[in-house]
C-alpha cells in the first residue's frame, strides 16, 4: 500500500465454525475461504480445523481464548448416536456458557428440515431444543432448515450410484414421500449471502429444491444422471430400521419419519435474501 | 375488522380451515401448517415447538390456536410445549389468545390427551395475560377439499352408514355426545374476537345430548337407509388402533364417558342458535 492511501477493502469476516470437517462445514470453508477468515473446531481431524475440540467437553473451550471471532456458524451435530440428544445438549449448553462471553455479532444454526416436520425423533428435538436455546440467548441469529443435502461428490450420492451402476437403487418405505433436496452450493450462498449483508434476522429459512420430488422420483433423477435405469428394490420401513441399527450408519429413529413428506417453504428465503434454490433436476450433477 | 391480525395456529387441521374460510374475509388472516399445506389461503410453516418459528411470524392482534397433537406417545409432554409457547408468544406480542380445547377434559375415564387439555387450561390460567378457553363438543361440519393428516370421526362415521349395512360400534353405544356444528363454534370464536371480556372458558356443544347409538340412527335417516350396529368389545378397536393412526388405543378406552357441555357458559356474549345435529347432519355429506 502506498503511503497516504488508505486501504477501502473492507476487513475479512472472523468466523467461528463449529463441525469443519463434516460435510457442511468443508464445503463453507472451501467456498468461502476466500473471503471469510474461519476459525474452525472439530473433534475429527479432517484438515479444516484450527482447534481439535470436543464440544461437549467444556474445559477445551479455553483452546479458543486466542481467536477472536465477529460470527459464529454452528455446524457440528450428532445425527446417528445412540444418545443425540444428550450429546447436542451438552455441546449446546457449552456453546452458550461460552458465547457468554465473547458475545459474537451473529450465530447461524444449520438446523434441519426435520425441525420443520417430524417432531417424535431425539434428532428433531434436539435441533428444536438447540433453536429454542437460541432464540433465548439473545444473539441476533439466523436458522436454516435444509433438507437432504447434496452435491455430485457427496458421499449417499456415490453410494447410490454405485448401486445403480450394479442395476439396483434402495428405497426405504414406499417410495411416495416428498423430498426438497438442498444442493450444498445454494447453503453456502444464503451464508455467504448473510455473513456479507450482516442480516441478523432472528427468523428461520427453509431451503430446498423449489420443486419437491419423491424418493421414488429422486432416485430416478440421479439414475438418469448416470443414464442408468435401476430396478428399485422398496425396503419396508421396520426392515430398515433394523438395518440402520445394525450397520450404525443412520439414526434408526430416522425410519420412523420416512412417510413424512418434507417439502421446503422458500416463500421467507426469496423475500428477505431474494435467494432462488436450484431445482434438484438441474442440481444433480453440479 | 379487516386490518386486524388474525394468526389462526393448526390452521390446516379441520376446524382450523373451516375458521380460516369464514373469517379470512373479515379479518388479515394468517393461518400455519406443519406437514400438510392447502394451496388456499396465505398458509405459512410453524412448527409450535420451535419458538423462533413462532416469533417469526411477526405481530398478531389474535392468537387462536387448535394445533393439538392428538395421538401417538409423548403427546402430553409436546402438548404442553406448543401451549407454553404459543402463551408465552401471544403474551410478548400483547395478542389475545383463544385455546380451542376439548370437552374431554370433563370426561370421567381419563387418558393423556384428556389430561394434556387440563393441563394446558392450566398453564393458560396461570400464565395467559389475556384468554379464552373454548371446550367444544363433537365438533362436526360439511367435508373440505383438502387431505387432512386424520380423517374426522363423524365423516368416517357418515361415510361407513353410507356404504356399508352394518357399523362396529363400541361398547353399547348408549355414551353420550353432545355434537356441536363448526358453523355454531366459529361463531363464538368471533364473538370471543369482539367481546371485550377475558381469561373466560366456554364450553360449547349442540342444543341436546344423544347417545352415539342415535347419532348412528340419524345418520342412517338422514341417507334414508337403517343401519345395524354392532357392538364390539374395546379390546378388538384397541387392536385395530395399532393399525391406523384414525383413533388412539387410551381414546378407546375413554370413548365411554359421557360428554356434557354446559352452553350456559358463554351466555354473556349473546345468543346463538345452536343447530339440532337432526338439521345439521346433512352437512357430513358434502
């Protein structure tokens, strides 16, 4: 810089982001990292973290002392153990006690579509629980609920096709619910979109594919993507439940929600962020 | 009337809609959907449990809620839950708030859901600024277009006298109902609107009791046809509770307490003409 100028870029958002290494929270930081300075925390090591830290552990807080941060992104979330909720509401109470006292400008929840639907499951509740702790703790916040989250190097994405390169897709129920796939580039951009106005709303979007599709529909549209055209082999509810249980790879309450249609409402997202979703047919192979 | 805000929570349940359409007309209407969204109306996502979801909905003069979660485990707890919410909302935004009960909570034969309402008036009474406690009886009404989650009992009930020659009643059928017409509900939910008292309840039912044995009659006289009944003991609609979410197992159970509304409680607002279920039946067939 030269002497007497003085530098007009605005100074690069400090943002703390918690589960850096999970799907979401990789695919912010790779997006984003260009403009936003993340300070990011898992208790996996994955490349992305700045702090190994296990949220529900309160004394490795301290681990964040030397960070200041103007954000905080809360990412990181138990979705298959055997004690969800118990495990989300440890980190939660841990998160508060600390945001205490650094008393970030904003805080962005990735909820879920479930917070929206299916009330019955410890996933949902905790993600309910976690927006009620929230909403109490007086940090101005926004909530997103995306719904199935996807992109084409998305891990159930290969699996699924892999499947169908073998000539078969897995269907869990009949088949017949609705879905709003959230591609992960449309999350990145509402958080983008957010981090940069400062738009605190205190509100809750739902984001997702604008056109709903069922399972049966979306494994058709991934099939074709592949100019595949797999024999669907329906999977009843009670045996998948079983399944999820065995192989700990879902939470097997999940199973339960399966007849639940999950269709996104996008009406709040357009007014306020003026954001446009992408279709999940368009989607599927970016 | 027509600038006054109207949130009407559970509005895609079936007195919900019916309110939603008579006074969408007269007052700026809001109603919320969880699952299941008509395609009428200016129908906004809410799932009571949330409190940002609640919050987000912005400044009501009148809260009116009938979301209630009817069966399936854990109802009491969650019921409680989306009235301490939606209370401690309309309390914030300074709204009066209308709690469309039940009659059940005069049952003699206790169940969950029984105990929930009483609960939930409870909760009302002591933290409400500003209430009306409604206790309808059997409501009843003309069938919607649109797919509710349950299907109403007295239009299963109409629909089964229509088809079929013979109608599995349980127990002896001699219980009584005291079945009020949704037209005659809506009506003191807006007279509860205008009317300047507070923190009342009303119970509101038809102008006479009858035994579901005669409500079963005047269905069958109103299609011109007679209809054996047969009458089953409680354990076969137990069991068949647990094949379809239309009547929960602790419901059938209570199904005989008699039910009594005491129409003399909301005299206070005015008259109304409280349609015999003779004349209003034929309403259940569309």
């Amino acid at each position: 810089m030269q002497a007497g100028l003085v530098d007009s870029t605005p100074p690069r958002p400090s943002v703390l982001i918690t589960g850096c290494n999970g799907y979401v929270g990789r695919n912010l930081i790779k997006l984003l990292g260009d403009t936003v300075n993340f300070i990011g925390v898992d208790c996996m090591p994955g490349g992305h973290e700045s702090e190994l830290i296990d949220l529900r552990d309160a004394t490795s807080y301290t681990q964040l002392d030397k960070y200041t941060f103007d954000y905080v992104l809360h990412c990181a979330w138990d979705q298959i153990s055997r004690n969800i909720y118990e495990n989300n509401m440890q980190c939660a109470r841990n998160l508060f006690n600390y945001l205490d006292q650094k008393i970030p400008q904003g805080l962005i929840f990735i909820s879920s579509s479930f917070a929206s639907t299916t009330t019955g499951i410890q996933y949902t509740r905790s993600k309910i629980a976690f927006e009620n702790m929230l909403f109490e703790s007086g940090i101005p916040f926004i909530i997103i609920r995306p719904d199935m989250l996807y992109s084409a190097d998305e891990k159930k994405m290969q699996e699924h096709r892999s499947y169908m390169k073998k000539g078969f897709a897995l269907c869990i129920g009949n088949g017949q619910s609705l879905r709003s796939p959230t591609h992960i580039n449309d999350l990145v951009q509402l958080v983008h979109r957010i981090i940069t106005t400062k738009q605190f709303t205190n509100k809750v979007y739902e984001i997702g594919s604008p056109i709903p599709y069922s399972q049966e529909q979306i494994l058709r549209i991934v099939a074709a993507s592949i100019g595949r055209n797999p024999f669907i082999v329906k999977i009843p509810t009670f045996v998948a439940q079983f399944l999820f249980q065995v192989t700990k790879k879902v939470d097997p309450e999940q199973a339960r929600t399966i007849g639940y249609d999950r269709v996104a409402d996008l009406r709040a997202l357009r007014e306020d962020f003026d954001l446009q979703p992408r279709d999940f047919n368009t989607g599927v192979t970016q | 009337m027509a600038n006054e805000r109207l949130l009407i929570l559970g509005g895609n349940s079936f007195l919900g809609l019916h309110l939603t359409r008579d006074l969408a007309a007269k007052y700026n209407t809001t109603p919320t959907y969880l699952t299941n969204r008509p395609s009428d109306f200016n129908f906004v996502r809410c799932n009571l449990l949330s409190k940002p979801d609640l919050h987000s909905l912005g400044q009501f003069d009148y809260v009116i809620q009938y979301s209630s979660i009817i069966a399936g485990s854990n109802k009491k707890q969650q019921n409680l839950e989306m009235v301490r919410n939606a209370v401690e909302y309309a309390n914030t935004t300074q709204a009066k708030y209308i709690y469309i009960s039940s009659s059940q909570v005069n049952f003699t034969i206790d169940s969950d859901y029984r105990q929930s309402k009483i609960e939930a008036e409870r909760l009302i009474q002591e933290h409400s600024a500003n209430f009306v406690i409604i206790r309808p009886s059997a409501p009843y009404g003309s069938p919607l277009p649109f797919a509710f989650t349950r299907q109403q009992p007295f239009h299963v009930l109409a629909n089964l006298v229509s088809r079929l020659p013979v109608v599995p009643v349980i127990g002896n059928g001699q219980y009584l109902r005291q079945p009020v017409h949704v037209t005659n509900l809506n009506a003191l939910v807006e007279k509860c609107l205008t009317a300047p008292t507070r923190n009342r309840v009303y119970e509101i039912g038809g102008p006479k009791q009858l035994t579901f044995n005669a409500i079963i009659d005047i269905i069958s006289m109103a299609r011109s046809k007679h209809t054996f009944k047969l009458h089953l003991p409680n354990f076969i609609f137990r069991i068949a509770s647990h094949m379809t979410n239309f009547i929960d197992a602790e419901l059938v159970n209570a199904v005989r307490s008699d039910e009594q509304s005491n129409n003399e409680t909301w005299q206070e607002l005015g008259g109304l003409d409280l349609i015999p279920f003779e004349q209003g039946v034929t309403d259940l067939f569309g």
